[in-house]
C-alpha cells in the first residue's frame, strides 16, 4: 500500500492510502522510528476504511463492484492507458444504467429499498438468464 499524505490532526498521525485510513494514536510519530512514539512506546493503530470507500464497496448498495474491479485491474495492467480499457469502461456505465434504471422503477413502484439488495439482484439476474450489460 502506497502513503499519499500525511496529516497531523490534534496530534494524531494520519496516513490516507487508496482506500484505507490508517490511524496512529501517539502524541508525535517519530519519523526514525516507525510505529514508535516519542517516548519509544508503540503506537497503536487502527485501520479503517472512509464512510465513502465502505459505501462504494457494500454489495447492497453497489451493483456494479465487479465492473468496477474489472475496470481498475484493466487500470492497472495497462499502464493507466484508458484506451485500452474503453471495453470495461463501457460495460461499468451499462451496468450503472440498468440498475439506475431499475432503482427509479422501484421508487416509482413504491419499493423499499430502491436498490435491489444483492440477494435481490442475483435473483433478477437469474430470471433473466444472466447480465443484460
């Protein structure tokens, strides 16, 4: 995991990765010594995803995890060249459509939830004998 930034925060040390937060709870953080505090204690530390990464990666409220995952591998395989990912690019914004397309139906409809759970969606997905996208 790669460390974008670092913030001191009321004097806590926090270190934001792609997804994740990493917390170290000491006063300072001394920089020769990682995982140590001033006094040669060890810092305890917590790692937890952001509100916004945990909402992205729920499967009830995300349908389209595997697109996206697909999408960010291709990402990553070729080097960041997007026109070599236009094909997973494409089948992301498919599946964001069908199920944004599904959701206003269900709010129409007068369902609870909007969004089909996952359990919901596998069922959807069977009936129609696989992924419309």
């Amino acid at each position: 995991m790669t460390v974008w930034v670092i913030f001191l925060v009321r004097q806590t040390a926090w270190f934001v990765t792609s997804l994740y937060v990493v917390r170290y709870m000491c006063d300072i953080v001394d920089i020769d010594r990682p995982g140590r505090g001033p006094r040669g204690h060890r810092c305890h530390h917590r790692i937890e995803m952001d509100k916004t990464a945990r909402k992205v990666r729920n499967q009830d409220i995300n349908p389209c995890i595997e697109e996206t995952d697909a999408s960010q591998k291709c990402l990553d395989t070729y080097n960041y060249n997007k026109n070599m990912c236009s094909a997973y690019f494409q089948r992301y914004k498919n599946c964001r459509k069908y199920w944004h397309s599904i959701m206003l139906q269900r709010r129409r409809d007068g369902v609870k939830p909007d969004m089909p759970t996952a359990a919901e969606r596998q069922e959807i997905l069977a009936g129609i004998g696989g992924k419309p996208y």
